[in-house]
C-alpha cells in the first residue's frame, strides 16, 4: 500500500509512549465505542505509485482526445504557452495556502494584486477581487452586491449561457431573490421587453447581460446600460476575456459590475474545471465585492508590502452579516491568468482575440457556403454563432467525431452553436465545411 | 445642551426641535482600536432604539453601534467615510448620524454616571 | 521587488503564435476597443524570472513545516500532478457527448465512491469548488427538502459559537436565520443549549466533529437525536476529516449531508488559496436534490450524467473542479483501505505528542486528548510577558515555520491553532517544539524583540490598518 507517513513503527510506538498512549487505540478511546467504525473501510487495498498512475493512465486514455474543437459554450480551447505551466507549477505556489501570513507570503500576495490590475486594465473597472470559483458563481455573487432594502429583484436576460442562468437560479433559490427572465428577439436581448419589466418594478435591483452572449452575438451594451440605470438598477456585464482585448471595456459601456470566466486564459478545458471567476466593480462598489482583495501597503521600515485587505468584508469577521461565505479565491488559476497575460502582453491578447474572430468568422462563411444557415443573428458575433443543421446534428456530430473533430453544440436536433479559435487551422475548418457538404 | 451616554458606549447630544446627534465615545474607540471603515444608514432611514444603525470595521473586527432613540436620520457625517481615523482622534467631534423626529428615548446615563459605569467594567 | 508592470519596455514580447492563414475581419467602431490595456510587455526570460522571485517569497507545505490548524497542510504527492496532466483528462470538453468521457465519468464514479464509504454517505455531487461553496451546497440539501415537503416554517440553522465563519455566512446564504449555541466549558455542545435551541423552526444542524478546538464531541448521538427528533437535519462541516477517516463516519454519527475539502483531506495542493473541491455528500433521501449532473451506472456497465429529479439546480457550470477530483482519486488510490486509516491515527499521533511536549510552557485550552489538531490559550503568557499570540507567530516566521492558525476559534482567547498532519516527520515535531520552547523563554527575557518579529523575512510586520483605510487595491502608471 502506499503512505506518505515517515515516521517508522518505532518511531511511532515511541511517540505514543511518550504522548503517554499504549496503543493507537487507547488514544482514541475519547470515542465513544458505540460510533467507533470496528470494521476495515470497504475500499480496495493501496497501491504502489507506479499501480495508481497506471489506473489513471488507463482512465484517461477511456477518453477521446479530439485533434479539433469546434465547441466553447463556456470552456474554450486556446493555446496555451509553455511558461504558464512552467509557472505555476512551482512548488511554492502549488502548495501554499491563503496568504495569511503576509511575511512569508509576499509572493502570492504580489501576485495576486498584479492579477487584480491585469483584470482592471481589461475591463476598464477600478477594482477586481483575487477571483471567484468560476464565471457562473461570480455571475451569481453579483445580484446580492445590487440588492438592498428598496432593490430586491434580479433580472436577467434570455440570452444568458443557460448553465450560468441555472446557477444563478440556485443562488436566489437560496437567498429568497426575485430571479426574473428578460425576453430575447433574434440571439439579442429584447430591449422593448427590458424596459418594460424594468419600468413595472420599482424593485428591480440589477440586470444581467453577456457580451459576446451564450450565441456569441454582441449586445447593444450601452442602450441597455441606458435602460438600466434609467430604471434605477445596476448593470452586470458577463465578458469573455480574450474577446475583452478587442470590445469596448465594461467601464466604457456602463456596467457596474463585469463578471466572467477567466479560463480561456491559459487553462485547459479540462472537463470543466478547475477554471476561475472574474469579478470587478467600481470603487463605489468595492467594499459590497465578496472574497479576497490583496492591497498595497507599506512595512514598518517603509517597504513596499502586499496584505489581504478589507477583510471586515468577510465571512470569518463578519460572519451571517459578510457580503458572501467565500474563503479562498481560485488562486493559482488567477496566477495562471497572469502569467498568460504578462505573456501574451497587450498585442498577443489582441492577436489572439482576432484570430479567433477571424477563424470564427471564416466557419460561419465556409458552412454558409457549403449549405447551413446561419440562425439568432441580429448583429455582429465574436467567435460563437449559430446555425441550422438540416441534416440532423447527431449525424453531422458523429460524422466529425470519425475524423477526429469535435463539431459545435447541437442546441437542439437541428440546431448547432459553433466556436473557432487560434488554435482551429484553415485545413480543419475547410474539413467540416467538406463533412456539411457530404451529408446535405 | 446636554450630553448623555449609553451602556453600549455611543455618546448622544441633544440639539433643537427634538433632535439629536449621535457618536462613540473615547472609550469605546479606545477598545476597538484603529478603525478603518464606518457603514453608515442613510439621510430618510428610521431608526429604532436597541437595535444597530451602524457598524465599524476595524482591521480585524467589526462591530455594531445601537442607537439609544427612535426615529428618522436627518444627516450623515460623510467626512467619516473617507477618513474613519477622525473617530480615534476626536471620538466628540466625530458624530455619526443627526436623528429627528423622535418617538423614543432610551434611559441614558450622565457623563458621571457614565464614568462610573466604565470604571467598573474596567475592573 | 519590482512589479511586473515595472520591468519590460515597450515592443518585448513573446513568439506564441503563427501568422493568421484566414483574412482578418473587422469589429464594427460600436463595438471596438480603442485603447489596448496595460499590460507588461516582456521577454519569457524576464517573466520566468520574476515569477521565480516571487516564488522565492512565498512559503509553501514544500518549503518548510506549516501546522496551520483546520487547514490540513499536508504534503501533496507528485504523482497527483503527474496524474492531472495527463492529456486524457486535459483536453477534454465539459460539453463532449458522455459516450467519449467514459474514463471521467469513472474518476468522479470511482471518487463518489471512495468518499462515500470513508464518510458514511450514499451518494456525491463533486460540483462544489471548495469548503464554503460546499456549506453552501449542503445547506440547500436541507432547504430544498423541507420546501419539498411543504415545511416552510424551518427557517434557522443552529450553528456553536465555536463554528468557523464560513457555516454562519453559509446559512445567511440560504435565507437562513442563525442561531449561535454557547459551547459548554470542555469545548462541546451544550446539550441542554442545544435543546433549548430546537424547535419547528429548526432547519438543521452545522457541526464539526471533531469540532474546531480539536476534540471529539462524545455526545455526538445525542446531538444528532435531539435535532432530528424537533425535525431538523445534520450537516457535517467535513473540514476536519482528516482526524476519524476509517475510525469513525459522519453517516454513521446520524449527519445527514457533509462536505469533504478534497485540498484538506485528500491532499490536493492548496495553490495559494484554490482550486480546491468540496464534494458534498448525503444520505439517500437527499441524493434527489443534488446539483448538477450525475453519474448513474447503466446496466452494460456504462456511466451516463443525470440530472437529480428533484435538483436544486447547480452551484457550478460545469462538473466541479475535476483536475482536483483526479488528483484526489489517484491519492485515494495509493492509500487504499490500509493507508487511509493509518493517516488519521498518524495524524491524531502527531497532534497529540505536539501537545503533551508543549503542555510544560503553554496552557493548553482543553487539557485533554486531541484529534487531529489542538488549541494553545496564550493569555497567561500575555499576563505574564505582554508577548501575545500574534507576536509568537510572527517570531515563528524567523525560524521558517509558517505560524499555527492565530485568534481562532472565537471562543478561546489568544488561541493558537495547531495542526502538523501527519506527514511530518518526528523530528520537524521535535523542531517546532524546541522554537516554541525558545520563544517562550525570549518572551520572558525579551518582549520586545518578539514585538518587533519577525526580523528576518524581506518585509517587516506590513501596516494593515493604513491598507484598509486608503486602499490601493491595482498598480496605476503615472
């Protein structure tokens, strides 16, 4: 079996001795017998490294690794460049903890106040935290910062990525919110609609809109913010950040709060996770933001120190009354998204965005030819869009899957949202444009 | 105009029509430390006596301010919110809230009364 | 040191990626970004060196003993890492059609089943993302099922005085009032409290057990009786599991849901504060709100993801932080039912022998068996030498040990947290026992040089006060 103790069966029987203990058990008869557990635990028997990386490397090879992903749809298949894992794969950062200890901690506190401007400089808003689990969860954690005595009801729009509305939906399940769906016409929000619920309800105390929204379409961010703020509720602006490096920032737009998921910043889609939240508001604001904010500050002798700030914020000060029971931030996801942006730098973010536009945009236009229709299209997309599928999604799917391609999100039978990045080569998508042609 | 004191360490002044002025007293800044943030209600929000109608947030801690009246706060000391230290330099001069329209008077203590009190608390 | 805006210049970057082999389109100037961001401008040397010296200021469970209690910093196995970067488990899409993930839906299968036999439970949502995230799951369990069943009177969750701060927020999350129950003083549950406390308002229960001073609460049947029969359900805070794995089982202490920190127990790196995972676990009548999606075995033996008929709906995008479910698994692997066992005994060994060896200089705050972890009352140092528990810490630092846990729980006053798991060697034990020993004979001789510590880090003790008055939260360019 494997362990990762050291101390040697002497070792141990001395330490027990002198702890003042006969036996492992004697110390744990401060249990009560009646719940003592007097069987072995049913698992398998340990093994040895070699035995479990081999277990593993069998599970993961149960798994299709495709060489082309057309699908996103909230997890994004970009490069990835070599010093991000370098980086953070460095024990330091791997196996610390939450910089209490702000001494010895300089490093990831430094670190995380970078990620903090990083975030700002995309967004354009005066203060980011030092992440949330992931874009959803931020998404979530936004309405109770807008929700006060007079504001107690969120909205949000239609064209929101379902798995993010769902987790929304469960939040106000549990904080007892008014979680209101506004309509959508044509893959954009309807504005008509917007301002009419917002003009009934004097409790309307936030909207929710993402641009590039669920079918990568760009939203009239900034008639929305009109709406709005006209209606006395505050805007969250959902963003994808790479598209963030080319679009007008949420600040420009108007929003009050801009959430996102920070993965297509250097993490692998990785079955979902770990990814990392995106959360940044205005200085108004700041103090309503929930989790960790890493501040600037000075040491005794005048050294330019890191600490973990406005902590009163928080659940282990505030307790019932904190803002948000979140503990950790995703920290070495946010150290991740760092590192790709200090590598990527203000031009390779920019080349990086438009080409994927541009691969994007060239799927749409070698499926159009080759027979689909581009659907839910009222204005201009980033690198997401949608089409009909009159051969059947399923067969289009299986038909790419034998060429080693994952094909975009079949939202219905006859229906599919496609996804392009850097990382789609012009011979991949000439080869699905070939796989349309061949089954219509 | 007279100045009176609570249990729970907010001084309270007495003004005109019915109005009052509300603060901390030294003491109590003194126990809480160095404060770094005060929320505080806003100009129109009625108040009830007993029951919190601020907090301060000191680096490691925050606590609630009672509000020894009923009744509706006519103004905020807003120089408070961008510079908190004002209540450990001069906790007299740095007032929280005016409050008018009164329905409700706490019991309260006079500065004797009020030394005594902290006196044995102390010990 | 530098920030990384500070070093570069303008033009330095990186050769990541090729020409684009498609014409490049336009966003129209509704749309279009004007101004780019800052953003540091460098070579990858310059990078690779600065995160380097960044690294070398921070302190890692690698970089020397780090007891802090309640966090469980145990060593994290490399073949964990070497398990989550294998390309199968990588570049696999959260949306692929489940007929190609088969081996991930296996891991998370096989994990659910691991916890669910070492914690007593019958079934797992891995969606959580952490501890609190995890609370926060588990407390919606309990809210979903009485709004199930109609009782919508349950509105308070009974938490001790002695809980972390995450279980109160937690609660408050769920709509729930808190109603906090004063520990007796040997550290546990005040029954006659907690019976006064129940009622038809009584949603549940949060605990921990062994609770946050480290010591198993023997009237645990008791407790879990009292509420279940005013109609409330238990919650087990999982934060201390690492103390009774394969001794004794949550489910089997009448919890009704639990979450398991799988960067705690399972010894999946803490990365500076996430990602970690917070699976939460439940018994039967609760499996059918749980969030997400779920792994059912089919009869061929294929996994096929589900969604719970009754779901709370998720917490989560996707399935939960899985690269930490497979580093997790592979731990739980090499463990097996021998070694994960002899972790906790090894644990509670360790803690213990820290405990009895200090218990000459320092006053512990229960003088009695611990778990896994034990609490120091400091305030008669503090009488004696005016050296108090921050200041021992800080002077710890010196030594390069990263501090215990400091003023936690609430309840005890000057506390310091101590947890050394057990994966540390006897002799870092001994170390550690020797520097406390050492600091508390400065403290008598010295005060003022443990005021003043640490003396040997690159930055003093930082003025957090000033941080939080006027924070500066981003670098701005002049």
């Amino acid at each position: 079996m494997g362990s990762f103790v050291p101390n040697t069966k002497e070792e141990r029987e001395q330490m027990l001795r002198e702890a003042g203990y006969e036996s492992f058990d004697d110390m744990f008869s401060v249990i009560p017998e009646e719940v003592r557990l007097r069987k072995p635990l049913d698992l398998p028997s340990g093994l040895s490294e070699m035995e479990a990386l081999k277990v593993m490397e069998d599970l993961a090879a149960c798994n299709k690794v495709y060489r082309e992903i057309f699908r996103g749809a909230g997890s994004y298949d970009h490069y990835i460049p070599a010093i991000v894992k370098s980086v953070t794969s460095k024990e330091e950062f791997l196996t610390a903890y939450t910089p209490y200890q702000a001494e010895i901690s300089q490093g990831i506190l430094q670190s995380i106040f970078e990620f903090q401007t990083m975030v700002c400089e995309l967004t354009g808003m005066d203060v980011s935290n030092a992440s949330h689990y992931d874009g959803a969860t931020a998404a979530a954690e936004s309405i109770p910062m807008c929700i006060d005595r007079k504001h107690k009801a969120a909205y949000v729009s239609a064209t929101t990525d379902p798995k993010v509305l769902e987790v929304m939906g469960t939040y106000c399940f549990g904080s007892n919110t008014r979680l209101v769906t506004v309509g959508e016409a044509d893959g954009l929000t309807d504005l008509e609609d917007l301002k009419k619920v917002l003009a009934e309800d004097p409790e309307a105390a936030c909207f929710y809109v993402e641009s590039p929204n669920y079918y990568g379409n760009l939203e009239d961010v900034e008639a929305i913010a009109e709406i709005v703020h006209g209606a006395g509720a505050k805007l969250v602006l959902g963003i994808d950040p790479i598209a963030q490096a080319v679009i007008k920032t949420p600040r420009e737009l108007g929003a009050d709060i801009a959430v996102g998921d920070g993965q297509p910043l250097g993490m692998p889609i990785a079955f979902g996770g770990p990814y990392v939240g995106i959360m940044a508001t205005t200085t108004d604001m700041m103090r309503k933001l929930p989790g960790r904010i890493v501040g600037e500050t000075k040491d005794h002798d005048g050294r330019r120190a890191y600490v973990l700030t406005l902590q009163a914020r928080e659940q282990h000060i505030r307790r019932e009354k904190a803002s948000s029971n979140i503990c950790s931030n995703q920290d070495l996801c946010a150290l991740t998204a760092s590192v790709y942006m200090a590598s990527m730098g203000p031009d390779g973010m920019k080349e990086v965005a438009e080409q994927s536009m541009a691969k994007a945009h060239f799927l749409r236009d070698e499926l159009v030819k080759a027979g689909l229709t581009q659907k839910n299209c009222a204005g201009e997309f980033f690198n997401e869009f949608v089409t009909d599928c009159p051969m059947g999604a399923e067969a289009l799917m299986a038909a790419l899957d034998e060429k080693g391609i994952l094909g975009g999100l079949p939202l219905d039978a006859e229906t599919v949202l496609w996804c392009a990045t850097e990382v789609n080569s012009r011979s991949a998508i000439l080869e699905v444009a070939d796989t349309v042609r061949s089954l219509m | 105009m007279a100045l009176f004191f609570t249990k729970t360490h907010e001084w309270l002044l007495e003004g005109d029509d019915n109005t009052v002025t509300i603060g901390i007293t030294n003491f109590a800044q003194e126990e809480l430390g160095q404060l770094v943030f005060v929320n505080l209600p806003e100009a129109g929000d009625e108040i009830t006596a007993g029951d919190a109608f601020a907090d301060v947030e000191s680096v490691k801690a925050v606590s609630d301010i009672m509000s020894p009246v009923s009744g509706t706060v006519l103004e905020i000391n807003e120089e408070l919110l961008d510079a908190p230290e004002l209540i450990n330099d001069a906790p007299y001069d740095a007032w929280f809230v005016k409050v008018g329209e009164i329905t409700y008077h706490e019991d309260m203590l006079s500065e004797d009364e009020y030394n005594t009190f902290v006196e044995e608390e102390k010990a | 040191m530098e920030l990384i805006f500070e070093i570069g210049s303008k033009g330095r970057h990186l050769s990541l990626l090729p020409e684009c082999d498609v014409p490049k389109v336009e966003l129209g100037e509704k749309y279009r970004r004007t101004d780019a961001p800052h953003l540091p401008e460098l070579s990858e040397n310059e990078i690779s060196r600065h995160y380097t010296k960044l690294a070398g200021r921070t302190h890692g469970v690698n970089d020397g003993f780090y007891p802090l209690g309640s966090c469980t910093m145990k060593y994290n196995p490399k073949v964990n890492e070497e398990a989550a970067a294998l390309k199968g488990f990588n570049r696999i899409h959260p949306l692929q059609d489940p007929s190609t993930v088969k081996g991930a839906l296996k891991v998370m299968k096989m994990a659910e089943d691991a916890l669910c036999e070492i914690t007593g439970m019958d079934a797992f949502t891995m969606q959580p993302s952490a501890g609190a995230h995890g609370e926060f799951t588990g407390l919606l369990l309990i809210k979903a099922y009485h709004t199930d069943r109609g009782d919508m009177a349950r509105t308070k969750i009974i938490v001790p005085d002695s809980a972390h701060g995450t279980n109160p927020a937690s609660a408050a999350m769920c709509g729930y009032q808190v109603v906090s129950i004063p520990s007796g003083p040997d550290g546990c549950v005040d029954l006659d409290a907690l019976r006064a406390a129940v009622g038809p308002d009584t949603a549940g229960l949060m605990l921990t057990n062994p609770n946050t001073v480290g010591l198993f609460d023997k009237n645990i049947l008791d407790i879990t009786k009292i509420v279940h029969e005013a109609g409330g359900l238990c919650y087990y805070d999982g934060a201390n599991l690492n103390a009774v794995m394969g001794i004794v089982r949550p489910g089997d202490m009448g919890f009704d849901c639990i979450h398991s920190n799988l960067h705690k127990t399972f010894s999946t790196p803490h990365g500076g504060g996430g990602p970690g995972a917070g699976p939460v676990g439940c018994k039967k009548f609760l499996a059918r709100y749980l969030p997400g999606l779920c792994i059912e075995e089919k009869a061929d033996g294929e996994f096929d993801l589900v969604k719970a008929p009754g779901s709370m709906g998720s917490v989560k995008a996707f399935n939960g932080n899985f690269l930490v479910v497979v580093r997790a698994l592979t731990y739980i692997l090499m463990m097996g039912k021998e070694g994960i066992p002899e972790a906790s005994s090894n644990a509670v060994l360790n803690a213990n022998y820290m405990r009895v060896k200090l218990s000459d200089d320092f006053k512990m705050a229960y003088d009695t068996t611990c778990m896994h972890e034990f609490v120091m009352d400091l305030s008669p140092l503090v009488k004696e030498t005016g050296v108090n528990a921050l200041d021992v810490a800080k002077g710890m630092l010196d030594y390069g040990i990263h501090p215990p846990t400091m003023y936690f729980p609430l309840i005890v006053h000057e506390a310091l947290m101590v947890e050394p798991t057990e994966t540390e060697p006897k002799e870092v034990l001994d170390q550690c026992i020797d520097v406390l020993h050492e600091i508390c004979d400065i403290a008598h001789t010295d005060p003022d040089y443990l005021h003043g510590a640490p003396h040997d880090t690159v930055i003093g003790r930082p003025d957090e006060v000033e941080a939080a008055r006027h924070p500066v939260v981003r670098y701005t360019w002049e």
